[in-house]
C-alpha cells in the first residue's frame, strides 16, 4: 500500500506558507518531498507536512534556518536514538530558547497593545 501525498498547492493551503517557500526548503535541503511524478512535481506525504509545519512554528520566533535544520537533525536523531542524553540535552536547550522567544514575543505584543490603546486616547 503507498502512502498517501499531497502535491505543493494542497500543502500550501494547510501550512500557510507559499509555494516559493517550500521550494526553497526544497533546494536547500531543508525538507525535501518525499516523492516526486513523473513529471517532476513534489509530492509531500504527512510526514513531510508535519516537518514543515513544525518550521512553521519556529519562522514568528525568529529562528534562522540553520537553528531550524538543527532542530530537525536532533528531531531525526531522536527518532533512532529516544534515550540518547546528549540528543535531549540538546532538545532541552532549544525548548529553553523557544521559551524565552516566546516570553519576548508575548512582551513585544503587551507593548503594541499598549500603544494601540494609547493611539485610541489620542
């Protein structure tokens, strides 16, 4: 039984990014569709879908995509590896890095909440 794929327009629509984008993660290696047709057009299945989404998360927190690519190799590790230390240690401090990400984000947006509410005072 093969598994089911999703061509790029499809992915785009579930994932919000743009076609462009997911060519780029193509070319650079960051995730590449599992399959392709015969006349070339990516095919991504769930797996595939789910990398994405999880670079998804991580592009509003401002991570690169070299801290992106390094998520996803301990991800991939971890997957062969589950009790490795050094793997979650290394999985620690990037849930350690997306937690104060996400506590300056959180800031950011209190501070344009203010400021909108000031601008309504005006």
């Amino acid at each position: 039984m093969q598994e089911e794929t999703a061509r790029i327009g499809e992915v785009t629509e579930r994932t919000e990014l743009s076609s462009r984008t997911l060519r780029h993660y193509d070319e650079i290696g960051l995730v590449t569709p599992s399959a392709r047709t015969e006349g070339g057009f990516r095919l991504y299945t769930e797996a595939d879908i789910a990398r994405i989404l999880l670079i998804r998360r991580m592009k509003p927190l401002g991570f690169t995509l070299d801290e992106m690519r390094e998520l996803l190799d301990v991800v991939d590790a971890l997957a062969a590896s589950p009790d490795d230390v050094d793997l979650r240690k290394r999985l620690g401090a990037i849930r350690d890095e997306t937690a104060e990400r996400r506590d300056k984000l959180s800031r950011q947006v209190a501070m344009a909440d203010e400021f909108i509410e000031k601008l309504s005072h005006v």
